[in-house]
C-alpha cells in the first residue's frame, strides 16, 4: 500500500513538475518588435545612387503612442543615446513630426533641456503613455524634439538610442531600455536584432529585449554556443567596440590590435587600409579590373553624424562593383577572420557575406576609405549572418556560435500533448491498481464483529421463535 501511494504522489509530482517547466518562461519579461528598413532607391539606380541610398541602414519599428494610440516609426542606433520623438509642433524650417504632444491627453512635459552637440539643440524632457504588443501599456520618459541640428538622425518619426551612456549631457532619464526594465517590462537590459533571412537583400526582422535568446527559446539556442567579449573604451566611454587581437585572411595574420564598431545603422561593412592592400593582389581581382569587368566609384554622403563630437563618415569613400556576367565567386577573398584571445572570441566573414546583386551589377558590400587604418566598422552584412546580443549592464557584446534547427510549432505542441497524456494514462492505471487491490483487501479480510456477536460466541442465530 505504501509503494502504491509513493508511485501515485511520485507521478503527480511529475506532472506538476513538467507544467512548471513549461510555463518557467511566462515569467521572463521580455518584448519582440518586428523592424522593417526605410529604403527608397531613385527611379534610375546607377552605382553612384546605390551607393549613397544604400549607406544608412534605417531600419524602424512601430510603437503606438499616446491618448490616441498613434503609429510611430522609431528608427533605432547603436551609436545614439537618448529615447526622442519629432513633434508635429517645430519651427517652421523643421520637418515636422508625426507625434503631437497637445492631441495627447496622457502627455506630460518636465523641463527643457538645450544641448549644444548631437541631434537636439532643444530638447523637452517629456511622458507619455506607450503601446506595446498585446496591448501592453507604460509611461515611458522621451525628450521631445522641438528643434534639431540640419544634420540629423530624426525625420518624422522618432529615435531609440541603444549607447551604454550619454554623450552630449542628455539626461539618463531618457534611455529606452532603462525605462523598460524600470517599468518592469523586460528582466534585463539586454538587446538582440535578429533579421528574418541571411540574404543581404532582405531587411525585415525582429529587435528582441529583455533577457538572453537562449532564455526564451531553449530549442533553438544553448548557453554553451554563447560566445560573448568585453566591450572596449570608445571616444566618450565605454562603446559598442571589440578589441582583436588577430585579423586573418586566409589563414594569414595580416593586422594586429584592431577596434571593430558595430554599427547596425550602415549598410555596409568599412574596412581598413591593409584589407584592401590584401584585396588588390588577388590575381582574379586585378584580372576583372583589367577587363573593365569591375569598376571602382567614388562618392561621399551627407553625414548623419555631421554635427556630433566624432565625425565618422564625412570622407570619401570607394565602393566597388562588377558587371552581371562577372562570376565574384572566383575571386577567392576567402574567409576574414576576426579574433579576440581574452574571451577566445572570433567572428567571421567570406565571400558570399560580401556581394550583393541589384539591377545589372553586382555590389561589393565593404567599402574602402583612407581614413581608417586601425578601425573596421560592422554594418548590416554582420548583423545578417549573426544574430548580435548587447548586454547593457555588463557591458559584452556576444553571438551564438551554433544555433539547432527549430521544431514545428504543431510538432512541438503535439509533443507536449503527448506527453500529458502519456501521463495522465500512468497515472489512471495506478489508480485503477490500487482501486483493485483495496476492494479485494475488503473481500478478503475477516469481518469485524459487532457488539452483540462479541457477548457469547456459542449462541445459535440460524432460528427459532421470533418472541424468543
């Protein structure tokens, strides 16, 4: 009987255990926002004109916002700091804005903030409520953006800045991520952007926060394919950078001690002198440029960035491109390898990371300039083939160095199902065992006798007369 009641408490215990299991993820908090990029190329795009539309990677999501719940596009950076939104209520040379703060009855403004570098020169310390999915809602601190320098990352929508720290004095109220884990929205400041596809020509995808992928997806991704490294002191604090120790091509170690930027708002990966010196000795390189097969294109944008302490992309660059009929897979450029020793961290790219075809040509996606000869920049091709991960409070940038295939959602379900069945069957036997056992205890087992049988055992109770 004790076995029996053991084995019956030890599956329920079982299935009790397994429920918890499944549902340990309800009570990680984190949020997954679909991004899209804004791009509109020219009606004749000529290799000049990919090249200048194609430099920023202005990718967005959309978040509702306000009394009104209105729709706005907020393009995210890795490089800017604070959380903004353009007001429709500018002076009259801005672009306006979609928002307006006075339609919102939710709205709420604190105090004016006037910077002297970066996107505002007038920013207003503001609240409002926020729309996430599901229907969850927030108040979050933003800065209002009434008047903004000429150059600047904002345009009608607003901006989410994902830098560890401020860098032109904004306050620290508004960080993004900050007030997420402060309103209790997500459980860590940690950030991921996942695209949809490895193909370079697809820019949708899903910006992930608040705790790690292998905390919300165990199938798919494993704490011990995480590969992470320190990031490094950049020109206002700590940054968005790793330090490698080793660069090889081929096999080659060809520069040492080199910062790489990861920079998800270009399109485009920024390398240094000696990679392009590396480049140009390939035979096959020289051969198709020999032939005007490829060709070389000069060009320079109008910097973002123009109006901030560290003017990145004021110079000018050099893209290069090869026409349709050119097989690039011939030119062996091999895998760059990119190395840290500290955390035995390396990151990789080749040759079919580096092309991209569009409309006749086809686009060698790292772009030459001679003013970086310690610094690559990792835009958009990184960003394809690996799903970066930014931990905020610690201050590491990492990667899954494998990721498993994941399983069919009816699958996977089914599977479950399956295994509350399974249990739940166990479980019936038992009781049905133990049901068969008691009532077989009854028959078996003496009765108990009753009061009267016990004063004379001896007394005949087959008959005689009732009035006796």
């Amino acid at each position: 009987m004790k076995i029996l009641l053991y084995l019956i408490l030890n599956s329920l215990f079982l299935i009790i255990k397994a429920k918890e299991i499944n549902n340990s993820s309800e009570s990680l908090k984190y949020m997954e926002l679909n991004f899209k990029r804004n791009l509109t190329y020219p009606e004749e795009l000529t290799p000049l004109s990919f090249f200048k539309t194609y430099f920023y990677n202005q990718i967005y999501v959309n978040i509702k916002v306000g009394s009104k719940k209105q729709e706005i596009p907020f393009y995210f950076y890795l490089q800017q700091f604070p959380f903004t939104i353009k007001s429709s209520n500018v002076i009259k040379r801005e672009v306006k804005g979609i928002y307006n703060e006075s339609m919102s009855d939710s709205y709420k403004s604190f105090k004016k903030d006037s910077l002297s570098k970066g996107d505002l020169i007038e920013g207003i310390l503001s609240e409002d409520q926020f729309y996430f999915n599901d229907n969850i809602q927030t108040f979050i601190n933003f800065y209002l953006d009434k008047e903004s320098s000429g150059s600047s990352h904002i345009t009608e929508g607003g901006k989410i800045g994902f830098k560890i720290h401020p860098e032109y004095d904004e306050s620290k109220n508004v960080s993004f991520i900050s007030n997420l884990k402060e309103n209790k929205l997500i459980s860590s400041k940690i950030f991921s952007i996942k695209y949809d596809s490895n193909k370079i020509e697809e820019d949708e995808g899903t910006l992930i926060i608040g705790a790690f992928p292998h905390n919300i997806n165990g199938d798919q991704y494993k704490e011990e394919y995480y590969e992470k490294g320190n990031a490094i002191q950049g020109f206002t604090g700590i940054d968005w950078i790793l330090n490698f120790n080793e660069i090889k091509y081929n096999n080659y170690t060809y520069e040492r001690e080199i910062a790489g930027y990861f920079y998800s708002e270009i399109g485009f990966i920024i390398g240094t002198e000696k990679f392009f010196e590396y480049l140009k000795k390939l035979e096959l390189w020289k051969k198709f440029f020999d032939e005007k097969k490829c060709h070389e294109q000069k060009f320079r944008i109008d910097d973002f960035e123009g109006n901030d302490n560290n003017q990145r992309f004021l110079f000018e660059y050099t893209g290069y491109y090869c026409d349709k009929d050119v097989d690039v897979e011939k030119i062996n450029i091999g895998e760059i390898l990119y190395y840290e020793k500290r955390n035995n961290f390396n990151i990789s790219i080749s040759g079919k990371d580096m092309w991209m075809e569009k409309d006749g040509y086809k686009y060698f996606m790292i772009l030459q300039t001679q003013n970086y000869e310690n610094l690559w920049y990792f835009g958009k091709p990184f960003f394809k083939k690996y799903q970066m991960i930014f931990d905020c409070d610690n201050k590491m940038i990492g990667y899954y160095s494998k990721t498993l295939d994941l399983p069919d959602k009816n699958e996977e379900k089914s599977q479950s199902s399956i295994g509350y069945i399974i249990a739940i069957i166990i479980l019936g036997i038992i009781i049905i065992i133990l049901g068969y056992f008691l009532i077989k205890c009854y028959i078996i087992l003496p009765r108990k006798k009753r009061a009267n049988e016990l004063i004379d055992d001896n007394y005949d109770y087959s008959g005689g007369n009732i009035n006796e």
